[in-house]
C-alpha cells in the first residue's frame, strides 16, 4: 500500500495545533492602555520572562483576555513580551502606540 492510502485512517483534528503561526489577535481582542502604578508587578513579570528591563518613563500595556502580555516604554520604543504566547502582532502594535505618541 502507498502512503496516501492511509490517510482515510488519521484524524487530522486532533493533530496539535501549530501556535508557531498563528499571532495572538488571531482570536482575542488586545487592549492597549497606558500603564498604571498598579501595573508595576505584572511589568516586572513580564521583564523578567523577557529578560530585558524595561527603562522608566511613560509606558502602555497590552492585554489579552485581561492578562497583561507585553509593554512598551514610549520614549525608547523598548518592549518586553511574555515569550510563553505569541505577541509579535501585539508588540508591533504597541511599536506603533508609541511612535504615534513620540511625534
């Protein structure tokens, strides 16, 4: 028998899905916000996942199902992200909070 003669047999929806691909707007809305005094725990936490530090200043922070996922400082356009979900869409966004809000 050839390969293709087993294919009837795999049930391909439960194979895992591939969250290599896919980007965290995918399904959920982000919210985007300035960061507040009460925001300092979850951006430690992110920075330390990160292992970046994320300079002092004025900062915003994204949300995803009301779980803070990554920050950016708006003067230096650093960010911090949390490596365990996929935020390149998200970071890019708040790229894009932050030069709107340097010019």
């Amino acid at each position: 028998m050839f390969p293709s003669s087993f294919a009837h047999l795999i049930d391909f929806s439960r194979r895992p899905r591939d969250t290599r691909r896919t980007s965290a707007l995918d399904d959920s809305p982000v919210l985007i916000r300035p960061a507040a005094a009460g925001d300092e725990p979850a951006l430690a936490r992110l920075a330390a996942l990160d292992e970046r530090e994320l300079p002092r200043g004025e900062r915003f922070i994204a949300e995803l199902e009301g779980r803070p996922v990554a920050a950016v400082e708006v003067r230096s356009g650093t960010t911090v992200a949390d490596p365990f979900v996929p935020t390149s869409a998200v970071v890019e966004l708040l790229g894009l909070r932050a030069a709107q809000l340097r010019r």
